[in-house]
C-alpha cells in the first residue's frame, strides 16, 4: 500500500520528463472538454426501506432521475479538474419505526420513527480532482490506438434541495426543508421558501469509449455525503443507512464528452510512458534483428530476406536458399540441382522433356522421338536388330554353376538401368543361357534362377519396375558359341578354351518385349 501511494504521488514528475520530442506540453493537444449526462439517483439515510436496492409504494418509487453538464480541464497526461452542475431529484420509503436514541430535547420521537416517505429536487454543483486512472499502467497497444480510458474523481461541492416528508399512506405533512411547513397540513397547499444549502464530499469513477477524435462516450458512476443528516428532512432515526450519520446518494449517468480544440489528439488519451514504452520496444526490436537468427541458417533476421529457412539449407549472403544452376527453385528442393544454363524446369527444378524419351530438351538432339523407341544419351533413335538392341543392351555373364553377379557384370547393368530411366516406356525380357554341362531341366532351372538375380538387382538397386521386366530361360538350347572337344594348357595356367566358351553361353541377354 505505501508504495502504491508513493507510485501515485511520484507519477506526475515522471510524465513531466517523460514527454517525448514531439509533444512537449498539453499546447500541442487538447485539454478542454465539455460533457452531458442523464442517469438515476439513489439515496441512502435515515429514510430509506433497504439498504442496498430501491424500494417501489405504488407509483413511488425511491429510485430518481437527474442530469449534469460538466466541463474539465487536463493539466497533463494524468491530473486534471473538473466543474459539474447537476439537476436531479431523491426520495426514500421507511415502512418500520424506529427507536429514537440521543434525541434532542423537545424532539417527538413519535413522529420521527413513524411510516414516512420523502422526495425532493436538488441543483448541485462540484469541483473536483480528476486523476487518470488509465495511465497508471503501461499499455502494449499503440498509444494512440486506446479505445477504453477510466478516470477517478475526488472533490466537494454544494448541493441547495427542498424536501418533504410526509405520511406513508398520505400527503400530510411530517417535515420540511426549504418549505414553509407547518407539521400536519396538506402538502397540496405548502409554499416554498430559499432551498436550503449544505456541503458535500464527492467520489467518482468514469469510463471512457472513444467514438473518434472528437466525441466519446462517457459513463459514470458517483457518490455523493452530504455534510448534513436533513436531505430527507429527518434528523434522528434509528434507521441510519449502513451506519452512516449522514445522508448520501449515487448518481450513475450515460453521455457523451466533446474534446474542445482544433488538435486531433487529446491529453487524456496520449500517455508518454506508453509512448517511451513503445519507443524504446522498437529501439530493443532492431537491436535484437541485427543478431537474432530465428531459422539459424547465419544470417540475422535484420538482414534475412527469407526468415523461415529450413533447418540445414545452404543459403546465400541475403538469406535466401543455394539455387546452383539459377533455375528458380532452390537446391533443396530441386529434383536436378545441375540443371542446364537456362533450361526450363517444372516445379520441382526437373528440367522439361517434351518427347518423354528420357533426355532433357536442352541435350535432346530429336525432340519428336516417337514414344517407345530407344535413345542414346543425345535424345537419337537407335535402331533395334531382331529385338535387341546389341549396341545399348550388354548381356551380363556367369561362371560356372552360379547365379551370383561378377563385379565388372554389375557395371554392365548400369548401362541397362540409364536405358530403362531413360526410356519410361520400355519392358525388357530378361533371358537366361547356360553352357552344356549338366541335364536339361537343372540348365532350364538355372537360367531361369540367373534371370530373377538380375531382374532383382535392377530392382532393389536402380529402383525399376518389376513390371517392367519379365523372366525367361532357354537353358542350354541356344548356345552363343559351340565348345570343341579339344584340351589345350593356355599358358601352363590350367585354363582351357572349352572354359572360356563355355562362360559365353553362362550369360544373360535383354530383348525388347514385343
């Protein structure tokens, strides 16, 4: 609590260092505004049926109308004064007596406890101590974008009224104030006299909406105490409101504040501190750009032209992902990062290939291949001899009893796998060949085992359809060379020819399917 009251007290000082360069006083805003309102009154003391809530007899009703004109001045961005002067009218209902304690000498407490009403109308005027409640914290939003602002209220003033109070059920007349009364007469026919004039203590609570620069709409609520126990023209009752001796009211409104001025911005509604807030966020934002790296791919978000890099992409000086061949799309999300100079590529930096032969348009020396057809590396139609085509389609060779690929033979299926990518539309028959050892079903078996090993790698290590090639043996029936009969010692080595024809026809071949 003591340091809130030393923020409230200390505030001021801080607003009149905390102006900015641009509004050096409330000259250069405006500070004046007038306002009007229209709400009910409530009043609480000695005559009075609840203490919280209005009580209704019939068409009497404890619940009154009023309205106030006021006009306020801001000296700065915090404290202000205000002059208000309201019209409006009380009432209260006591149903129960009451027990008269401490009653002066010569007072009736009979007909001071007895089942009364009231009501009177009072002109009122106040001066009071406006305190900008809104700026007591800092706000976020832009400080001119406030829609919302609250103040508080703290003054006295003087409030001239005439009451009568008269019987519950009748217009006889009990007390008076401001009337020529004369206890027991008809009220019908009293006559009024100067109002009576007594001091009060007023607190306040407004809320602001701004409609635009100049009108806002204002609502409030505000408590009058009287320095005085007569409002309701009853000086002694048991029935004192809340434990009050003196009398009381609340009047709640709903109006409007016109900002007087030619400024378009209004004291009120301009804090420096948010302003030096927001300054110094903007100042600690370009600050942190210059070393904050949000997608961590070395380059500060100051100077980033693209914030959101993926995690481990290459970038250049400006922020921007690695494009090596400059074909638009970035290398991390190019299929081809080593795209021709000025190829054209589709989205995903493949460049285009029109005839779909397999070659890119910028190598393809025949860009109407006829579909099907095989190319060399150049886009060319290659002629194809009794289904096979023997200049692009190696055949892939075995020793002796075994299925398993030799390494130079996995280098010749390289050469088949770039013809299959590179001809989307070829399927090959795969056929197995064995020499003449062995009977003719093991050699049937054989070459049919040889063929699945190579359609297999093909397969699992260049990623081609299986759909696109097709299993074939024709064992030792179609021998590419015919083994003589001789024995000959090549080189004293053991080797002799019969072994190298015979791994001739332990071979596999490709034919194009019809």
């Amino acid at each position: 609590m003591k340091n809130l009251f030393l923020s409230i007290c200390l505030l001021p000082f801080v607003y009149v260092f905390a102006q900015d360069n641009q509004f050096q006083s409330t000259s250069q805003l405006n500070s004046w505004n007038v306002g009007f309102g229209f709400g009910q009154v409530q009043f609480y003391g000695d005559i009075k049926e609840y203490d919280w809530y209005p009580a209704k007899l019939g068409q009497f009703k404890e619940m009154r109308y009023g309205a106030d004109l006021s006009v306020s001045k801001m000296l700065n961005n915090l404290y202000g004064f205000n002059i208000s002067l309201n019209r409006g009218g009380f009432a209260g209902i006591r149903r129960k007596g009451g027990e008269c304690i401490g009653c002066n000498t010569g007072h009736n407490p009979i007909v001071d406890t007895m089942s009364v009403k009231f009501e009177g109308d009072y002109w009122m005027s106040d001066v009071s101590l406006v305190y900008n409640l809104s700026n007591l914290m800092i706000k976020t939003n832009n400080p001119f974008g406030k829609k919302w602002l609250f103040l508080g209220e703290a003054g006295v003033g003087l409030i001239a009224f005439r009451t009568l109070q008269t019987e519950l059920n009748s217009n006889i007349l009990v007390a008076a104030r401001g009337y020529n009364d004369f206890p027991g007469m008809n009220v019908d026919n009293i006559e009024t006299k100067a109002r009576q004039t007594e001091s009060l203590f007023k607190l306040g609570l407004a809320g602001k909406y701004r409609l635009n620069d100049k009108l806002d709409l204002k609502a409030s609520a505000k408590y009058y105490q009287a320095f005085t126990d007569l409002l309701d023209a009853a000086a002694v009752s048991g029935k004192d409101v809340n434990g009050a001796k003196n009398d009381k009211f609340v009047y709640f409104s709903l109006g409007v504040s016109y900002k007087i001025g030619n400024k378009k911005l209004s004291v009120e509604w301009y804090s420096p501190l948010d302003k030096m807030y927001h300054s110094q966020k903007k100042a600690h934002k370009q600050i942190d750009g210059l070393t904050k790296d949000s997608d961590g791919d070395g380059v500060a978000d100051q100077f980033d032209k693209n914030p959101e890099t993926p995690e481990g992409v290459s970038v250049d000086g400006g922020g921007n992902a690695l494009d090596v061949d400059m074909d638009g799309v970035a290398d991390y999300l190019d299929a081809d990062p080593f795209s021709n100079k000025d190829a054209i590529v589709d989205e995903f930096g493949k460049e285009l290939d029109d005839d779909g032969d397999g070659i890119p348009n910028s190598q393809d020396l025949e860009l109407n291949t006829k579909s099907g057809s095989l190319v060399t590396s150049q886009g060319v139609t290659l002629k194809a001899t009794g289904g096979v085509s023997s200049s692009l389609l190696p055949s892939v060779y075995f020793s002796s009893s075994s299925m398993s690929l030799r390494n130079e033979d996995i280098k010749q299926l390289a050469i088949v796998a770039k013809t299959l990518r590179n001809n989307p539309d070829l399927i090959l028959v795969v056929v197995g060949h064995t020499d003449s050892y062995g009977d003719v079903y093991t050699n049937y078996q054989l070459g049919l085992d040889r063929a699945n090993m190579v359609i297999n790698h093909l397969k699992d290590v260049y990623g081609i359809n299986a759909n696109r090639l097709k299993a074939d043996s024709k064992g030792e029936t179609t021998p590419l060379a015919l083994t003589p009969a001789i024995q000959v010692e090549i080189e004293g080595r053991g080797i002799t020819i019969d072994d190298y024809l015979s791994e001739i026809n332990r071979r596999v071949d490709f034919e194009i399917a019809e």
